[in-house]
C-alpha cells in the first residue's frame, strides 16, 4: 500500500479512536451526548461556516466516492 494511504487510514483510525473515547460514557446519557454533538456542530460551523451547506456537502460526497475508488484500487493492487 503507498506510504501516503497508509498514513492517512491511520490517521483516520487515530480519529475513530479519539471520538470513541470522547463518546464513551455518553452513549447511556442522551443529553450529554446531544450537547457534545451540539458543541462538535457549533465548532465545526466556526471553523468553516459554509461546512453545512449544500454545495459543501455535494463536494465532500465526491471526495468519498473518490476516496473509495482510490483504496478499492490501492487494495486490489496489494
């Protein structure tokens, strides 16, 4: 697998990972994971304020189908 794949999957497991840990505990209290997910929201929207928007969205699901392509081929090729 090429070096630049392999860093980014760990990078997206690394993520998983963290916001597992930032749930755990959360998943018996509702309220508490709302508000984390309110706040995760709110962050997110400061950071890039068209990160909800339609466009945005229609973008970033051309990224994942690209993605998708590129490590169904990176994988058949290993």
């Amino acid at each position: 697998m090429d070096p630049a794949w392999r860093q980014h999957l760990d990078a997206l497991r690394r993520f998983n990972e963290w916001e597992d840990q930032q749930l755990r505990g959360l998943r018996e209290d509702y309220a508490g994971a709302l508000a984390w997910m309110a706040e995760a929201w709110e962050l997110a929207r400061r950071v890039d304020p068209d990160w909800c928007s339609d466009a945005r969205g229609e973008e970033h699901v051309r990224h994942l189908v690209r993605l998708q392509a590129a490590l169904e081929k990176a994988h058949l090729g290993s």
